[in-house]
C-alpha cells in the first residue's frame, strides 16, 4: 500500500500541486525533496503532473530506457509521460484552505510546498505538530533524526 502525498509549489496564494502514489513519508519524498530539488526543479517536477514514484531525476537522458513498467531507478515516474494516462495534470489553488481540500480529496497522509524556495510539509494524521499546518522540511527531517 502507498504513502500518498500532495506535492505543490507556491507563488504568492496560489498553489500548483500534483498527487504523489507511493512513499510519502519524510524518511522517503520529503529526504528526496529536500535533497534533490530547487524552487526551478520543483516548479519542473510539478509542471509534468501526477507521480507514481518521486525519484532523483526528472528528465530521461538521451539513450536511457524508461517507462511506467521499465522505470530507471533515478527518474521520476509520472502517469502522464511514462503509463500515457490522461487528466493526470498539475491542479491550482488560490487559497490554502483549497489546498488542504484537495490533500483531503487524494487521500494524502503527507503533503510538501515549496514556497521562497524553502520546503515545507505538513501531515494529516490530525495528531501530531505538522497536521494541519506548514513546517519547514529542515526542521521536520531533524526531528526524525533525532527520534531515530
């Protein structure tokens, strides 16, 4: 079963997002974001719509065989561009408030923001700090260290 998660970016009130399948949890998308994606790469990342699997890369290089079934193990897996699934595109939000609607609408445990080029993330399990809310990403990912 996947950790589904909401990823978005955010340019003043509106918000881009595209649903995320599997690995939603911190230890996996939220380390990958934090690790792998700039405000530019996350605007990219969000602009090619739905995601099966978060992954380092975005684009497939030259020569580099990959597909939904045959994925590369750096590339992004996204239903549009690699299973050929429609109305898979990025949604827009004008309001955090229809954001959180939309996190509910997917069914996400997890969703992650970038905005002024910081991540942020919250969790909708209701019962700990970052339900609800927006937490910076660093501060998050240090808090499971810590725990660990």
């Amino acid at each position: 079963m996947g950790t589904r998660s909401r990823i978005g970016v955010m340019h003043g009130d509106v918000c881009k997002s595209v649903y995320c399948h599997w690995d939603g949890y911190l230890e996996y998308n939220g380390k990958m974001l934090l690790e792998n994606y700039d405000s530019s790469k996350a605007n990219f990342l969000v602009a090619l719509g739905d995601i099966s699997s978060l992954r380092k890369g975005i684009e497939i290089p030259e020569g580099v065989e990959h597909s939904f079934d045959k994925a590369h193990d750096d590339i992004t897996i996204f239903y549009g561009r690699d299973r050929g699934e429609k109305n898979v595109g990025f949604n827009v939000d004008h309001t955090f408030e229809d954001f959180m609607k939309r996190v509910d609408g997917c069914g996400a445990e997890y969703y992650y923001i970038m905005r002024d080029g910081v991540w942020y993330v919250g969790d909708n399990y209701g019962s700990t700090p970052m339900s609800g809310t927006l937490v910076p990403l660093a501060e998050a990912m240090a808090s499971v260290k810590e725990v660990a």
